[in-house]
C-alpha cells in the first residue's frame, strides 16, 4: 500500500470560490451548481453548504468566517489531531461537496493582510480534485517540463500541457517563485532565501502549486 501523502496546512490566507461562469440555485429545498460543465446537483443541502456556496459564488472568501467552520478551521491551523471528536467535522463535510463539484471550484491563496489572492488554482477539466500536499523544505523540487507562463485574459498563469488545471499568477511574490523554478530546480528554502521572502510562504505557493499537479519532487 502506498505511503499516505502528508497534507500542507498553510500559514497564508485560504481563499475559495466558484468559477465566474457558475451560479448557484438554492431555491426550496434543492440546491444546484450550473455552469460550464453542466449542472451538479449538490446532496448536502445543509446551511453551512448552501452558506459556503453563496458566498463562493461573489469571489474568493475564507470560509472560516462562517461561524459553523471557525473553530473548525482553528483546529486545523493549530495541529489538533483529526481523529479527535468533533474536530474538523463541519469543514470535512463541506470538504466533500466541493470535491463533488471538480471544476467548478477555485481555491486561492492570499496574504494575512487581506488584500486578496496572490494565486488561483483553475481547473481546465470538470472533475479534478484538489488537494494540498507538502514537501519538506529541504526537498528537491521543479516545475514539470514544459510548463510555461503565459498572459491570460490580462494576468500571467502557470500552465503545462495535459495538466488538469493551470495556476494564475496575480500578486508578487508568485510570478517570481514561479520564474525561479522554471530556471532550474531548486528547495523551497534556497527560493526563500533567493527571493528573501517568508519560507512559510514559499511552502505556501510550493503547496499549491503541487496542488495543480505542476510540480515534481524528486527527493526529499
């Protein structure tokens, strides 16, 4: 059996939400997601989903505002053991309808000041499902060849062919932790100590953007 992937549990701000396209019709007792690959009818029509979807629908949110996932969300930043009763129940609940929905589904990371993502993972295909693994500090990484940077629709995105989603590049530091890793392979603790940057944050960005499938590690 193979070796379980650790999670990463970012330092920065853990921004969601819906693709610009998709709406969400919570009307009566239904609640259903429509865009461009159709439409999902979601089962769990719980508040916290129905809360969660709306607010999604207006732009990248931290869902820990959302009173039913705040100490959720505290449980895991601090390390609680998941095993532990109640902890991280709400979030793993939610957790499960946005993996139902794949594509339709942007998770975004900003900065604790606030001013909004410096990243968004953007799927390609309808039926990816994000996860977010870590790679020790000291590991070897690179970005997959033939990714590249390319403009889009006004911003720079991370893309490489064949991968379900693309990573587009909205605030400094991303664009440049991006163009150190297509020179050449590095560790994320020798790019934060080129770009003097925070090393969380590079875990951060190396997080997401393994993430989208677009970086390797070969050690470590």
């Amino acid at each position: 059996m193979p070796a379980q992937v650790k999670s990463h549990v970012p330092s920065g701000r853990v921004l969601w939400s819906l693709l610009e396209d998709t709406f969400v019709d919570g009307d009566g007792d239904a609640l259903t997601v429509h865009g461009r690959w159709g439409s999902i009818e979601v089962s769990d029509t719980s508040p916290v989903v129905r809360e969660a979807l709306q607010r999604m629908s207006l732009g990248p949110v931290a869902l820990e505002n959302i009173s039913w996932l705040h100490e959720n969300h505290a449980s895991w930043t601090s390390g609680t053991p998941a095993d532990l009763p109640g902890s991280c129940r709400a979030w793993r609940r939610l957790k499960l309808t946005l993996d139902s929905l794949g594509g339709f589904v942007v998770p975004s990371l900003g900065l604790k000041n606030g001013a909004g993502p410096i990243l968004s993972v953007v799927a390609i295909v309808g039926d990816p499902v994000f996860r977010l693994p870590h790679a020790h500090r000291s590991a070897r990484i690179g970005l997959r060849k033939r990714s590249e940077i390319q403009g889009l629709n006004g911003d720079q995105a991370l893309t490489c062919p064949e991968m379900a989603y693309q990573v587009v590049l909205h605030r400094s530091p991303a664009p440049e932790i991006a163009r150190l890793l297509l020179d050449s392979d590095s560790t994320a603790a020798a790019v934060a100590e080129s770009l003097q940057l925070d090393p969380c944050l590079v875990d951060d960005v190396v997080a997401y953007f393994a993430g989208a499938g677009l970086l390797t590690v070969t050690d470590g």
